[in-house]
C-alpha cells in the first residue's frame, strides 16, 4: 500500500494555495484600480502635410505645415524661400512664424532655423497648445525686403479618449489569472490524488 501523504506536504500545498489566491485578489484589486483610473488619450490630428505657396514682393514662398503623429498640437512647418526674379534660393533671411488661437487669447512666435544642406529651406518645430483653429502668418526679411504672408488655418482637435492602454493591460491580467488557477487547480487535484491514495 502506498505511503500515506505527509500532512507537512498538505500544509504546504494549503500554503501555496492561500498565497496564489491572495496574488489573484490582490491582481483583481489593482485592475479595478487601473480601469478606473486611466481612460487613455488617443491622437486625433490631422496627419497629412499641407503645402501652400506665395509670391510676395520679391519673394516665392513655400509653407509646408506637417502636423505629428505623435504629438497633439506639434506641427513642423518648412518654409521655402527663393528669389521670384532668378530662382535663386534666399539663404541668409530671417523667418519668422507668427500664431495666433481663434478660441483662447494665446498667440506666439518660433524663428525658423536654416538649413544649410538646403539652401533657401526654414524649418520650425511650433507647439500649438490650445484645442480650436490657429491662425498663422510667415514673416521673411532679408536685403530683399521685408514680407509678411498669411497661410491656411489649423485645427487642433479634441484629444479621444480610448480604452486601448488598459485592453493591454487586461489581457495581461487575464493570462495571470489562467496561470493562477491552474496552479490552484493542479495542487487541488495533487491533494486529492495523495488522499485516495493514502485511503487505498
């Protein structure tokens, strides 16, 4: 006849089974905690670059307005300057992106930067913080004169909110509870297999 189940083993097996349940309350807790608490913030801007070009005094002008994928309210705007009489590229002028919000009293200014491996190319990276539609202008002077043109208008959206970030973290949570419960499940059966047989 097989030898009878040591009870230490039983106590322990018990011990285990009481920590695996008191982990899956205290996971249970903590997701409850999480969904609760963190709605998410998906992007909703538009992610499509807009060109617009001018002749203005004795400049064309190019404004590229790329709005990020990432980042809600960030916009790169590449400028373009080039002489309209030679078609030459204007490296040495000072760009100026100017932006005012049509909803809040916000308004604010980035210099763009030049880019010597393209001549006649500004670039400037603007952070748009208020929701609602930003009115810009390109300011450029050089020794060829000093204008000022104003570019289509952007909106910044409303940011969505999304349960992405916590479906992730469910799932996470759920492949836990699997590896839980069988754990519970696997030490049940040990211990009743151990009894049949200690009662055999």
């Amino acid at each position: 006849m097989p030898a009878p189940f040591p009870l230490r083993n039983r106590l322990k097996i018990r011990l285990k089974n009481r920590a695996a349940l008191g982990v899956l309350s205290l996971l249970s807790v903590l997701l409850s905690v999480f969904l609760w608490g963190l709605p998410g913030v998906a992007l909703a801007q538009e992610d499509r670059s807009r060109e617009f070009q001018v002749q203005a005094g004795a400049y064309r002008i190019t404004v590229i307005a790329d709005p990020s994928r990432l980042s809600l309210g960030t916009v790169l705007y590449t400028i373009k300057v080039v002489n309209s009489e030679s078609d030459e590229p204007v490296s040495d002028a000072r760009v100026t992106i100017n932006s005012r919000s049509d909803v809040e009293d916000t308004a604010g200014w980035a210099v763009a930067l030049h880019r010597p491996s393209n001549p006649g190319t500004y670039e400037a990276t603007v952070q748009l913080d208020a929701v609602g539609i930003w009115h810009s202008s390109v300011e450029v002077f050089s020794s060829l004169g000093r204008v000022e043109v104003e570019v289509p208008p952007l909106t910044i959206p409303e940011p969505r909110q999304t349960r992405s970030g916590s479906l992730v973290f469910l799932g996470v949570f759920l492949a836990i509870l699997l590896g839980v419960s069988y754990l519970v499940w696997s030490s049940r059966k040990a211990i009743k297999a151990r009894e049949a047989a200690s009662e055999n």
